[in-house]
C-alpha cells in the first residue's frame, strides 16, 4: 500500500508515520516511584515532553505541550501572571518541587493554576526531575509503538476484508471498528458504525459534498456534534468520509488506507469514454474524437508506490510505464500524492494533450530539482514561473509542518539575513528563543536553513505561505 497522505489537521510524523501520542497524566500521576500528586486545575492532560526551568518566564522556550518542571522562586513572586504565562504557551502541566527553596507549594500558585486551568502537581524531594523526564520519554516510546502496532494490524485487517466476496461493505464495516467511530461513502449512502447526531451527520455529509465535487480538495475536516470529521476523495468524485468521538494519532493513516482500497475497488474499468478513447487511439492514433470536452490533465510521475493506486487515487484508468515512471491521462485536478514526485500540464482540451504530455515532463524536472512532490505546468517567463497558484501549491507542501510561530519566526530571522539578535528583537522574544526555533524548523522541514539554495526557496515560500 502507498504511505498516508498528510493529515490535514494533524499532521504525519517522519517518513508518514503517524505522530506520537501524547502521554497521559494519569499515567504519570500512577507512577509510584515518582510519587507525584495533583494539587490544582483539571485532572487530566496530555503531556508531550518535559522541560525544567527556574526562569520567571519559561514560556518564550515552550513549544506547547511540555509538563514544565520548576522549584524556583519564579512562580511565587507572581504566581497568576506566571501561569497565565505558561497557559497561553499551551504548557501541558506544572510540577513543582516542594525543595530546595519551598517546603510546600505556595497555595496563590495553586489558585492561579486553578483559575486558568493548567493542571499543577507537586514533585516530592525524593524525585529528580531527570527521573520524570526519563519516565515520560519511556511512556512516550510505548505508547507510539501500541499505535503503530494497532495502525499495522488496522491495515492488514482491511486488506483482508477487500478480500472477501462483498468487499465494499466489508471495508467500511472494518474500518469503522478500527476507529471506534462511524463512516460513510458518497454517493450511495452506504454507512458502517454507531448512528450520528444530527449534527455531526450533516457536517459529514457536507464534507463529503465538498470533496467530492469536481475541483474540491482531496481532503478536509471539521468538527461537530462531539465528532472528529474527516473526508477523503476517491475516484470517480466520490468521498469516504469517518466521524470519531476521539481522534488517535494513527487514525489517518488507516483511513488512508481504506481510501485507496475502496477506490480500487470501486473506480470503473475501461469502458464508455475512456474505452472509446483507447481504442481510437489504437486504430488510427486519434483519441481526441473519443474524449469529452475535458479539460484534461496529462500527468508525470515518478515514485516508490503502486502506479494502479496512484491512478485510482487521481480518479483514472488511463496510464502508462514512462522512463522510469508513468504517464497518466485524468480529467481530475491532480493533487500531490505519497509516495509520487509529480508533473502536471495546463488543463488541456483533448487535441492539445501532446502538448500537455510535454509540459507534464517539464513540470515533474522542475519538482525533482526542486525536491516538492508536485510542480504544475507554468507559462513562459519569470511572472509564469512564480504563478500565484502554484506558488501558494508549493508554498503550502513546503511550509505544512510549520506552526503560524515557526513560521513567523522564520520568516522574521530571513528577513533579517540570520541575525539571532536582531530577530529576537524584532519579534520581542529572546535570541535563544530564536536559535530554538529555527532548529525545530529544520527539523520539521528536513533541510539545511544555512543553504543559500534552501533560504531562497523558504523566503519565496512563505511569502506566498
């Protein structure tokens, strides 16, 4: 099977792999040894990681997520400010440690963390706060490896229902109990799992409308009615669409996975048209009488997954082996596709695709040199070559693992030609702050900030992004 495309709300981790989900606090607060306990603000939380400060503002350094760790005399000077601080960096939690300044924690913390609803533990003098950073990297590694483990057998548990004599049921029926949720496929009405709220029903179905229409997204989300939603293209102007009163990290992919099953096994074979057209095309090397009136799409793609998986996914039937690759025929709107680098032609009526097949083989050199799995057709000239639609295409493929912080930070150090310091004062936070988020640009985009090549295209990037 292709990898899952990426989740248009929350996102892949490396390589396609779903996130890690985040630690529970109950499971730190069950941790004997660590002997934690919760004092203030709500009871539950996810935690992410761990960070130890005894700055009076740490929230410059928080990425959002963290159990901050602290025994300093920071938060009882100004304990409400503090943890507003700290709340609108979106801490996870706040742990202090009862020594060596305080013997107890400070009861105007306690209220502040109450009254902004960041939970508060206390961590005992016996505990180092390298033990609790140790124990939430350790839940962290089991948990990611039961959500990859339950995602694998989601998968292979899929691919045996499409095995079965009515595959289609099967699959929406497997798929629903692989997310504890319900799902739909559009048109048809045909559904698996619990009964929706009315709400949550009516918003499914209209994202199921939008992505099926011609020129809609592939994806898209929402939420209503207690419901995660989630709508996923097929081929055909179909939709696949999953509604989950919770929402797992591995979610997306397994639902991926459904979507390019039931794409196979639902999109038409050869016949009508697109038979017409092939066979034209055999006989006399004319297929543009056969064709509708389109536009059309003439596709070049190289990659790793399945070329049929590929054609499903961009809703045609129309492909061909190509140097190393193939060549596709859609009369979709291409969108990028895991595990494909592709190049796109202008929309082309059907006697202009040799033409189109050309630009799509110009388009797919551009997205290899450029290292984005997409790259439209752009007219001749600078203007072209930076159109507005494919500039904001790229800009989003490029820049989607950034948050509006990352991104405001990156934009603000380019502009400013790599000045930690004059950076950290345009944006009022401190240098360090700034070396912190570049790095974690670099590591979400996968590339070299220092490159002059890679600072061109991050600055073009997120002038369009």
């Amino acid at each position: 099977m292709p990898a899952a495309p990426r989740d248009p709300e929350y996102g892949n981790g490396p390589a396609g792999e779903p996130l890690t989900p985040p630690v529970p606090l109950a499971s730190l607060l069950a941790d004997r040894e660590l002997g934690l306990r919760h004092l203030a603000g709500p009871a539950a939380a996810g935690v992410h990681g761990v960070h130890a400060s005894e700055m009076p503002d740490p929230s410059p350094y928080l990425l959002g997520g963290e159990l901050l760790l602290t025994a300093g005399p920071g938060p009882a000077e100004d304990p409400d400010g503090y943890v507003a601080r700290l709340a609108g960096a979106g801490a996870a939690a706040l742990g202090f440690g009862v020594a060596p300044v305080h013997e107890e924690v400070p009861a105007a913390l306690a209220e502040a963390c109450a009254r902004h609803r960041l939970p508060l533990l206390e961590v005992p003098p016996r505990t180092p706060f390298s033990a609790v950073a140790r124990a939430v990297g350790r839940l962290t590694a089991e948990a990611r490896t039961r959500e990859l483990r339950r995602t694998t057998e989601a998968q292979q548990a899929l691919a045996a229902a499409a095995a079965r004599p009515d595959p289609v049921p099967a699959v929406l029926a497997r798929l629903a109990a692989s997310l504890g949720g319900s799902v739909a496929l559009w048109p048809g009405g045909r559904t698996a799992g619990p009964e929706l709220p009315d709400p949550a029903r009516e918003a499914l179905s209209a994202l199921l409308a939008r992505v099926g229409r011609e020129g809609g997204p592939a994806t898209a989300t929402d939420r209503a009615g207690g419901h995660h939603l989630a709508a996923y293209a097929l081929a055909g102007r179909a939709a696949l669409g999953t509604a989950t009163p919770a929402r797992a990290p591995g979610d997306h992919t397994v639902a991926s996975v459904a979507a390019v099953l039931l794409t196979l096994l639902t999109a038409e074979r050869p016949a009508g048209v697109e038979a017409a057209a092939l066979t034209r095309l055999l006989l006399d090397g004319d297929p543009a009488a056969a064709l509708t009136a389109g536009p059309w799409y003439a596709v070049h793609a190289r990659g790793s997954g399945d070329p049929q998986a590929l054609a499903a996914a961009l809703g045609t039937v129309l492909l061909a082996p190509h140097e190393g690759g193939v060549r596709l025929l859609t009369d979709r709107e291409p969108g990028a596709q895991p595990g494909w680098r592709l190049g796109v032609s202008a929309p082309a009526a059907p006697d202009a695709l040799a033409a189109a097949d050309a630009q799509a083989g110009r388009a797919l050199q551009r997205a290899e040199a450029a290292r984005t799995p997409l790259a439209r057709h752009a007219d001749a000239g600078f203007a072209g070559l930076v159109g507005e639609a494919e500039a904001r295409a790229h800009a989003e493929a490029l820049l989607g693992p950034l948050s509006p912080a990352l991104r405001e930070t990156l934009r603000a150090w380019l502009a400013h030609h790599g000045s930690w310091d004059r950076t950290a004062a345009a944006l009022g936070v401190h240098r360090n702050t700034v070396r912190q988020r570049v790095a974690r640009c670099a590591v979400l985009l996968d590339r070299d900030p220092d490159d002059p090549d890679v600072r061109m295209e991050l600055w073009f990037a997120l002038r369009r992004g």
